[in-house]
C-alpha cells in the first residue's frame, strides 16, 4: 500500500458535474433539512410550495465541485483514510440545477510520522457563466502512510474562541441511518455503510460522514448568522476533530464577530466533533 505522489501539483482534466433539482432536495434531506419541522425548511426540501422559491444548502458545493475521490491518491486501505479539515470558498449561490466543470489537485502531502496528510483543492466553473462557483479545499489523514520524508506541513493559522457564551446555540438529531441517506449525495465510502470496514477501522459501527456533520453545521449557520440567506455565506471552514455516531445530538454553538462568526460542533456528551470553525458572511 503507498500514496501516489507523483499526482502531486498535477491538476485532474475538467469533468462536468450536472445535478437537477432532484439531486439538490436530496442533499437537503441528507443534511437534515426538514427532519425536526418539515414546515420550516421547505425552501431547501421542496421546489414547489407556495410563495417559496428553491434554494439550496451551500455546501452541496463541495459535493460537485470534487473532480477526483481522496481514496484515489494511492492504494492504500480505505478504513486508513479520514477527512482531517475542509474549507469552501462560494463565488456565487449554487443553483438549484446547473453544471459545473470541476478540477481537483492534489495541493500538499504532509509527513505526519505515523499518517500522511494529504489536501487537495477543487475548482468548480459555472458552464453557464464561465466564471467560480466554488473552491473547496481537504485535508485527509491516511494512517499508516506516513514517514515517506516529507515536510510536515505549515502550522494551523490562529484560531481563539471569545471569552463568552455562544451567542447563538442550534441543536439537530442525526438519524440512525443518516449515512445510507448521505452516501446517495455521492460519498459511497464503505466507512459509513459496512460493519466490517467500521470494524477495521477501529469503530463499533459505521460513522457519519465529516462532510455530513459539516452540511447539519452549514444550516445552523444559515439559520443564525446567515438569517436564512445561503447568498450571504462566502466561506465556511472547520477541523473534524471526532467522529460523530449516527443518531447523535448536534449542536452548533455560533459566536458572531461582525462580517464572519467562529463556531464549533458538539456531540450530545459536549464532546468537540468540529473544532476551529470559521465562517465569513457578506452583509445583508
């Protein structure tokens, strides 16, 4: 088992991404739109209620803006690969159907000792306009890959929480087979589905997708700092610091710092599951 580094600096040719409506609704459902209250989000859950125009939860971006899988840059075994930290970069709000030509390249490979970290970016282009639609950037951690003499990586930028409480506080169940919905969004891991490869990845079951807790984290956003505005929201980024077991309790605890807010993610025994939260947002 290896990393490919030779796919390093190395940009994927554009694959077009095309999605419809349909594939959108899904996301929403899949990120828990709806699930607490299917009256308050119908925005995002349907595309025709009365008076309502669709729109869609911003990090379904990320979804097809992704040109190449992460489990393609080496052959090592999926159950070593876990997803480390993401960022995203809206140019523009996602439609709810639309084209994208994506290109993904791998950015970094980092020495950790005893796991690589790998970060790839991925560029969207709208086919309508030409012009970025979304620019996602992942970090994964291949256990076991590491010490091939690589350099370890620049240090984390400064991050500090306000010495307050949050000033604002959103809390979401996750369903039991969360996973089996989210998977249908294009993340087909056997990490999240199969006994066996949970198993061999040191869990006592299948866990939820990082991607998926980082969508139920994007809607607390849009729902507070955001005021229900995805246009508002240009960038969102955030540490998977634990896994997250379906049917956890999430909250999102949000601290509002004029134009961008901090947060982080917790599970229901106040365990931090997505640490060194940072969201910029364009005023109203």
């Amino acid at each position: 088992m290896s990393l490919n580094l030779d796919l390093l600096g190395r940009p994927t040719e554009p694959v077009l991404r095309e999605w419809t409506e349909r594939d959108t609704l899904l996301y929403a459902l899949a990120v828990g739109a709806g699930a607490d209250e299917p009256a308050e989000e119908l925005a995002f859950t349907t595309e025709n209620s009365h008076g309502i125009e669709q729109q869609v939860v911003p990090t379904f971006g990320c979804v097809v803006a992704a040109a190449r899988s992460p489990r393609a840059l080496g052959d090592f075994d999926v159950a070593r690969l876990v997803h480390a930290e993401q960022s995203v970069l809206f140019h523009a709000p996602i439609p709810p159907a639309g084209g994208v030509r994506a290109i993904s390249t791998l950015t970094g490979a980092y020495d950790k000792g005893k796991a690589a970290l790998l970060v790839q970016e991925s560029t969207a282009i709208d086919v309508r306009t030409g012009q970025p639609l979304v620019t996602s950037t992942g970090g994964f951690f291949v256990r076991g890959e590491g010490g091939f003499g690589g350099e370890r990586g620049p240090e984390a930028a400064p991050w500090e929480l306000p010495a307050r409480k949050p000033d604002h506080e959103v809390v979401y169940r996750t369903r039991r087979d969360q996973p089996l919905l989210y998977r249908l969004t294009g993340d087909r891991n056997p990490l999240h589905s199969d006994p066996t490869v949970a198993e061999r990845a040191g869990f006592p079951r299948p866990i939820l997708h990082g991607m998926c807790t980082y969508g139920f984290t994007c809607r607390a956003l849009l729902h507070t700092v955001g005021v229900g505005r995805p246009s508002r929201l240009r960038s969102m980024s955030a540490r998977f610091s634990r896994p997250v077991m379906p049917g956890d309790v999430l909250t999102a605890r949000v601290w509002d710092e004029d134009g961008r807010a901090l947060f982080q993610t917790v599970n229901g025994k106040g365990d931090v599951v997505l640490d060194r939260g940072t969201a910029e947002y364009r005023a109203v």
